[in-house]
C-alpha cells in the first residue's frame, strides 16, 4: 500500500527519549502506517541522535523540522554557539555522533518545514503562521514555497532566521482568527504542532478541531515532565483526535 493511503499516525516531540519512542510505536507497525514527526527529535534525553537515525529509517515516515534540529546543526556549524545549545537541553556525545554521520547530517538538512496530508491536515512544528515570511506572492504552492526557503535558509548558513520562526511561542490555541488566515493562505483545513506543552492526556484540540497541539511532554527528560504526561498526549492516529 502506498504510504499516502496509510492511517495516519502523529509523533509530538520526542526529546531525546528512544526507550519511550519505542514503547509509543509498538502498537503501530511501519507497514501500517504513515507516521509524521513534529520535530524536536533532539535534546534533554540522552538519545537525540538515536532518535532521529530510529526515524530516518523508520518505513513510510516523515520528519519535520524542528528548533532543536536547527539549534543543533547552528552548533556543529559554528562551536560558538554550542554552548547555547546546551543551555537548552544538547547533549555533547549526541552532537559528536552527529559530526562523525555526514549523511545523518545531510537528510537533516533536508527535513521540510511542513507537510500537508491528502485531507488537507497541515502538520508543522509550532503553532504560529510565522512560516509565511518565507512565502512568495504568485510562487505557487505557498507550503512548496516555503519548504524551499527553509531548506535554503538551513544550506546556507540562515540558521538564526530558522530559529527566529521556528522556536516561537504558539499562537493558535488562543487566536483563532489568525489560525483561519493562515489555513486560507497554505489551503489546509486544520493545523497540527507540537513545540509548546499542553497539559491534556491526550492531543489538545482548539477551535472545533482547526488546531491540534501534540506536544503532551512526552520525553521523561523534559524540564516539564511529570508523571501525569501519557504517551497519548503526544502520539496518537489522526483520525482519533477529536
């Protein structure tokens, strides 16, 4: 079956927690499912690296970009700014397994920004419309648009802009109008993030369903974790979220 007639399943914010990741996806073979990740593979566990190389090759799956991707890349980039990353959760042993793995390195690289499903669900990493800075007027297909530029953007040392947008505060639980503006300009009917922890045992729906948070702290290395942040908070079949 091809992957775009697959249920869908959607992975919030993995943050370095492989054993958990593992536990998540149990019930949920590859070759039953399309599984989309929000981003934020990296940090605060201990197996950042080992998490993204689990979704890399994990069959019929897409990786979102997330701010702790591109703060890792700015890092092994430019040793100047390592020690910003790891102020917000980098592991050092993750960032020399990542400079030993060019072509870990290089699919990162290649991560989108977003991603529309064929119900017209847009998936991104935050839940803002700060991405449209990146959109052109008459460009076509605005999510291709701005894919492209971030992907640019990452290639060519923009990593601050990337940061800018990607490491935002969400918006949408608490602005539906804005919400609506941004579904009209990407042509999606509903939008699906991760990024700013909910407090919900299970994906945070907003405004009739329009907006759904899957950022429930999943990692049991987050600052914000507790024992009250299932794993159904963050993973979970698109079709059940309500």
């Amino acid at each position: 079956m091809a992957a775009n007639d697959l249920q869908v399943l959607i992975v919030g914010d993995v943050h370095g927690d492989l054993e958990r990741l593992f536990e998540a996806l149990r019930p949920y073979p590859a070759d039953s499912w399309r599984t989309v990740f929000v981003g934020d593979l990296v940090d605060y566990g201990m197996f950042g690296v080992g998490a993204l190389r689990y979704a890399r090759d994990r069959a019929n799956t897409t990786v979102l970009l997330g701010n702790h991707e591109v703060a890792m890349l700015w890092a092994l980039r430019d040793p100047t700014r390592v020690g910003f990353w790891i102020s917000i959760g980098g592991q050092g042993h993750d960032l020399d397994e990542l400079a030993r793995d060019a072509a870990l390195q290089e699919w990162l690289r290649e991560r989108p920004a977003l991603v529309r499903l064929s119900d017209g669900t847009l998936v991104q990493h935050c839940g803002h419309d700060g991405y449209l800075r990146w959109s052109e007027s008459n460009a076509g297909d605005v999510v291709d648009t701005i894919n492209s530029r971030a992907r640019d953007l990452l290639m060519h040392e923009g990593e601050a802009e990337l940061w800018d947008v990607l490491s935002a505060r969400n918006v949408f639980d608490r602005q539906p109008d804005r919400l609506q503006r941004w579904l009209q300009a990407t042509n999606s009917r509903r939008a699906v993030f991760g990024h700013t922890p909910h407090n919900h045992g299970t994906p945070a729906v907003y405004h009739g369903g329009n907006a759904i948070n899957v950022d429930g702290v999943f990692s049991r290395f987050h600052m914000k974790y507790c024992r009250m942040s299932p794993i159904a908070a963050s993973v979970a079949p698109l079709e059940s979220i309500k």
